[in-house]
C-alpha cells in the first residue's frame, strides 16, 4: 500500500476537540448500522473538508479503522490545504479504470487512517461517481473498515453528492453560521431524501465563539471548570 504524509494539520484547541468528540459520539448513537457517512453542504468555503476530515481523524483517534474518501472529484482541496506529500493515484484513476482499487488506497501518517485522494479533475464526475465502480469500492471496503467517510461537493452547487448519498449510511450537512439561508438549506435537504438518504443531522461550523453569548460563555466556563484550564492560554 502507498503512503502519503500530511505536513500541515489543523490544531484543533479545547472547544473544537470536545466538538468533534460530541460529533463522533453523535453518529455512534445513531446505530451500528452506520459504517459509510458522507458530508456536504450547500456552497463551497464552509468548512466541509475540514470538517470531513477531522471527523474522520476523530473516528481514527478512537481505535477505529477509518478511510477517508476525497469524493470532491471537481475541485479537491485536500492535497494542498494538508500539504500531502507522496506520489499517488486517486479516486478518478480507479473510477476511469487506470488503476485498481487497492492502487488507490493509501496508509497515511495518522494512525488508523486511510485514504483515496480525489486524483486529476475528470471532465464527466456525474457519471463517474453515478456509476457501478463508485459502488462497488464502497460495497467491498465496507469489510475493511469500521468507518469511511466521504468529502462529497457542495450540494447546492453540483449534484454529485445525490449521486453519493445513494450508496451510504447517513449523510451530514454542513452549515456555515450566519451564512446560508434555510430556504437554501431546505434545498439540500430535499435532494438528499430524494435519493433515499438518512440525515442524521446538520454541523453549525464557524460559530463566532467570541460573540455568541451561549456558546462561548456558558460551555467555555462550564467544560473549563470540570475538564482543567481552559481558556488558560
């Protein structure tokens, strides 16, 4: 198996890490049916793939067996925002037929966690994510993992992660704060059921801690006091 090296990652402090904890526990709670998640949201730059991948870098910290899958096969981000290092094929090679399935999972640097990069931009990532090899990588690779989770497009703008929902557990969908409307929320939502796809519910990221009286004042002093220095440095 391949190997690629992430030279950048997020430093998450107290508040995100207990976050993305609340998160994992979420989906665990959510029943052990739930083995293949995918996460979108309605319009780029709202924090999908950093949240796809600490999720999955959560699900990793835990003792399970994550792959991660960079499904955004129009415009990845990925590779540049963690700085990958390592000479890869990725998931458009496999889907085109170029390589096989085993030639595109890499062994990263995080314990526990693997992954498909997204490979070179395709010309037709409908119909490449729509057909039977998107699938059947699914299918098979449930056996091998407790946890795959896909970064899927911004479903507001392209319909690939319709295309995506079809083939897994649940789907999470996020929101930048004070941002998207729900009348454009309600639109996602809709062409996930459409594809007869459980929501198992909806991440608020970018939350303005500092001003946001509720969760900034009462969580920061309540986890502070319990948990040990928060908020120290």
């Amino acid at each position: 198996m391949r190997k690629v090296t992430f030279r950048r990652k997020d430093k998450l402090d107290f508040k995100a890490n207990e976050a993305f904890k609340t998160l994992r526990s979420n989906i665990l709670f959510s029943g052990k049916d739930i083995k293949v998640l995918t996460l979108t949201s309605s319009t780029p730059n709202e924090g999908k793939t950093s949240v796809s991948f600490q999720l999955a870098s959560s699900f990793a910290a835990a003792d399970n067996r994550v792959l991660f899958v960079d499904a955004d096969i129009r415009k990845s981000v990925i590779a540049g925002r963690y700085k990958v290092d390592g000479n890869t094929y990725g998931l458009t090679h496999y889907m085109t037929g170029q390589r096989t399935m085993e030639e595109v999972i890499c062994q990263t640097d995080i314990k526990n966690m693997d992954i498909i990069l997204a490979g070179p931009v395709s010309p037709n990532p409908t119909e490449l994510l729509g057909g039977p090899l998107f699938a059947q990588l699914l299918e098979e690779q449930r056996d091998n993992y407790d946890y795959i989770i896909i970064d899927a497009p911004p479903l507001g703008s392209v319909i690939d992660a319709a295309l995506i929902a079809r083939y897994v557990d649940g789907a999470i969908i996020v929101v930048e704060s004070a941002v998207i409307s729900y009348k454009m929320l309600q639109r996602v939502k809709e062409q996930l059921e459409k594809s007869e796809c459980r929501i198992l519910g909806v991440v608020l990221n970018k939350v303005d801690m500092e001003h946001d009286a509720y969760y900034g004042n009462y969580y920061g002093k309540y986890y502070g006091k319990y948990y040990g220095n928060y908020g120290e440095s």
